[in-house]
C-alpha cells in the first residue's frame, strides 16, 4: 500500500487507508468525494489508479483532492475532433508530446465521469485560492514522491473549475498550467411553482410545448423498468450494450465507465441514484442514470438504441424524464453535462462554462500545448429560448 506525507499533505492509494478521524475532521457535504462513493469507483475501474491527497492545515485535514492516473488514446477522438486529433499525431509525437505508442498517461485532477467541479472539497469558509494552490503543489509532490507516476505520466489536467471559482484559479497559470474551455455544462433550473411535470409543460412557449409533446406521444410505447439492486443483474448486459452505443458514437471520452459501479451506487445511495431502462416490448432501447445531492439532480450517463431513436424519440424522452424526476425530486437545478447542448437548451438548460487546466511535463512541448490550447474551444451552437418571456430571464 503506498501512504507517506508532505508537510503540504497526505497521499494515499486506497481509501480504506484513510481515517475515519480523516473523515470527521473533513466533514464533507460532497458525495462525489465521500467514501462510498470514491470507494464504488477505486473498486470498479482498476485500470485507472486512484489516489487521494489530503490537505492539511495545523495537522487537521481541510481539503481532499482526487487524482486519477488515466491511459488516453488519440485515436478514440471523432468527429468535431478528428481534425484536432490528426493535427495532434502529425507533430505530436516528433515532439514528444505522444508515446510510441500514441498513448498519453495523464494525471486528473477531477471526476472523469461527471461535469463539474467535483475533484477538489473547496468548502465555503476556506480560501478558495489557498486550498487551490496547496493541491497543485500536492499533485507535485504526489508524482516526485511515486517514481512510477514520475516516469510515466505525460500530461496533468485539472477538470472543471466553475466561473465563481476563476478568480481564484487564474493562480494555477503561475505553475505553468494553461486554461481552456470545451463543451460547457448545461444546467436546467427549475421554477418553485413547478409542482408537476405539467407546471413544467405550462412554462413552455407554444413551439416548444408542441415539441415537447409530440416526442412524448412517439415515446408513449416506452415501457420504463426501473433497476433495484435485485433486478439489476438480469438488466446489467443490457445497459452495457446501450452505453457502449453511446460511448462509441461520443466525440471525446476521457475515459470508459465500468457498468458493474451501479450496482454499488444503487446499494450506497439508495433513492439518490436514479437509474432506470426503457423497453420496446421486449427489447431494451435506452436507460437513464444520475445522483441527486444538495438540491442538484446531476445526470449521469445515458444509453440509446440508435435504431429507434428517431421514430420514438427516445432520447428527447430521456431528457424530459430527467426533468420529472427533478421536478419530483424537488431539485433546485439539473445538471445535464455536456453534448448536444443545443437540444438540452430547447427543454429549458443554459450553458454554464467550465474551465480546464493542462500542462505538458516537459517544457517544450508545454509551450507548444499553450499555443494548442488556445486553438480550441466549445462548438458554437444557437442557444433557444423555450420559456415564456416571463420565464427566461430566471434562467
């Protein structure tokens, strides 16, 4: 097991080395970064190693940053991102920026399976900008100290800093890391007098309501089935197929996400966790997954048969369920992720922008990926309005 400490830190690479004293003193209101949680993932996806990096103030923990070590293959990039994908190979591996092997080893500091800024504890009464700068001086530490990270890792990003938090980030370029925005996080709020999901439909401008409708009434031969730890089993070989669908027809995926974690998730948070499947009579066309925490419905990931899509609107159905289930929930807002915002702006979610931060660990070709970086940016696309104009600016 590895265990040491900093003065700045503790690290450790299983999360059963960490106290429950640890815990008390960290007092986290995050379940993205609680033990059942960080344990369902370490248990689930070993290809990935995970540590976990204490930060310590006075001898008492105040922060916990979560590290994930992730092999990246340039070749699973598509679509709006093949022509960033062949640039990359072109001079990428002349610049050593690429393995022999076209593989990049990056260090995360963040959740590679949700949008949002779910790496770091950066509770409301400590300094943002301290805990921030502590944790990079962490990650450093962390790869001096793990000679195998030290030799391998090519590349460190820390994922998904909201715009609140900007100020407090702009430090993080001090230590040669260099900004970038991708696909922003679509977020749904939700009304107080919206009591039903038909509040909801009320809402909506003609246009949209006749939309909305509409999907719903090609949707209308959906069974929905909804998993328990006790059917989960004879349903799971059906949602990996449906998540693989999507997973393959994705743009970018960090990394790919071990079906078998539900199981866990369903045992550790209960009602929170919502995952359900849809069926066609007999045949399982989609599914649904997300947490609700702290008044916010986060979607998870979804799974589609491509092949119905069209003629049931499955995938509109999906995103109008997840607004029923916030609705019913009593969630504050919804938290829709990335990809394809323009159709999740039609059901009523606003871009929320997030910010990434890389560096290269060699100095030149981090030059190089500042310059790269700056290339990039989130897909234009035309943002609806689909309240009524009462409703639009509590967006």
């Amino acid at each position: 097991m590895f265990c040491t400490e900093t003065s700045n830190a503790l690290f450790f690479d299983d999360i059963e080395k960490i106290s429950n004293e640890i815990w008390e003193e960290l007092s986290l209101e995050n379940n993205y970064l609680k033990p059942p949680y960080l344990r369902s993932l370490q248990k689930n996806h070993l290809e990935n190693r995970q540590y976990y990096i204490i930060i310590k103030n006075k001898e008492k923990a105040v922060a916990i940053a979560m590290v994930h070590v992730i092999d990246f293959y340039i070749a699973t990039l598509k679509s709006n991102y093949q022509n960033i994908a062949s640039r990359i190979k072109k001079f990428g591996k002349k610049l050593q920026l690429l393995r022999d092997d076209k593989k990049l080893r990056i260090l995360v500091c963040g959740n590679p399976y949700i949008s949002g800024e779910y790496g770091i504890s950066l509770k409301q009464n400590k300094a943002k900008e301290q805990i921030i700068n502590r944790t990079i001086k962490a990650i450093k530490e962390l790869v001096d100290t793990k000679k195998e990270l030290k030799k391998t890792v090519d590349v460190f990003l820390l994922k998904d800093f909201q715009k609140q938090s900007f100020s407090s980030t702009n430090t993080i370029k001090k230590y040669n890391y260099h900004p970038f925005s991708v696909e922003p996080n679509m977020v749904l709020k939700t009304r107080p007098h919206w009591i039903t999901f038909q509040d909801y439909l009320a809402d909506l401008k003609t246009k949209f309501r006749v939309k909305a409708k509409r999907a719903l009434t090609l949707s209308e031969p959906l069974k929905v089935v909804k998993i328990t730890t006790v059917n989960f089993a004879e349903h799971k070989e059906g949602i990996e197929h449906l998540y693989q669908s999507v997973a393959k027809n994705a743009s970018f995926n960090l990394t790919d996400f071990n079906i078998e974690t539900y199981k866990d998730f369903l045992v550790n948070f209960g009602k929170n966790y919502i995952l359900q499947t849809y069926w066609l009579a007999d045949k399982m066309v989609g599914f649904i997954s997300g947490f609700v925490q702290k008044e916010i419905l986060d979607t998870h990931f979804v799974g589609i048969d491509y092949s119905y899509n069209k003629s049931h609107a499955i995938y509109q159905r999906l995103l109008y369920d997840y607004v029923n289930i916030g609705i019913n929930q009593q969630v504050k807002a919804i938290n829709f992720g990335r990809t394809a915002s323009e159709i999740k702006s039609s059901i009523g979610a606003v871009p929320q922008e997030l910010i990434m931060y890389m560096r290269h660990k060699k100095a030149l070709p981090n030059t190089l990926l500042k310059l790269f970086l700056r290339s990039i940016g989130p897909t234009s696309f035309q943002q609806k309005k689909p309240f009524k104009k009462a409703l639009n600016k509590l967006s």
